[in-house]
C-alpha cells in the first residue's frame, strides 16, 4: 500500500510547549479516506523532528495509540509524508 498523506493542518504549541520539544499537533486525512487528528509534532533531544500517533492515557497513567499503524514501514512513511507536507507549508525550516 502506497503512503498518502493529505490535508495537513497544523495547529502550534505553546511558546513554554515548544521550549520542552513540543511543536505542535497535526490532522491528516490517510489514504484519503480516514481523518486522523491529534498527531504529535516534537523535536528530540538530538534536534530531529518527529511525527507521533495520537495516545490516549488510561487511569492508570498508561499509554494507548489511538491509531496503531501495524506496519512500520508504512508508519514512517507517513511521518515522512507529513514532515515534507509541514515544510511545504513554512511550518518547518
């Protein structure tokens, strides 16, 4: 399955959020059938920007995707998809 990525909206952190490596968040349509919101856009202790899928935190503190991409190929790909998409946009250098 080929990635596809489209209508990227980005929505920026906090100014104190991106200080602590929080950029932003991201919806996306997938494949053009499927509206994912709440991507998380973070810089790394290294510099680089990442892409991660929506979680959701139980009671108990524990971490849940939302969306479970099952191949990781296809999971980065996305990512990449959404990164070229946010620099098209002058959301990134």
């Amino acid at each position: 399955m080929k990635p596809a990525i489209s209508a990227v909206r980005f929505l920026p952190a906090s100014a104190v959020d991106q200080q602590q490596g929080l950029l932003g968040w991201v919806s996306a349509e997938l494949a053009g059938v499927v509206r994912v919101d709440g991507f998380v856009v973070r810089r790394t202790l290294r510099g680089d920007v990442r892409v991660f899928p929506p979680e959701r935190i139980d009671r108990g503190g524990r971490r849940h995707r939302v969306v479970d991409v099952i191949d990781a190929r296809l999971e980065r790909a996305w990512e990449a998809e959404i990164l070229v998409a946010l620099k098209a946009q002058g959301v990134l250098p």
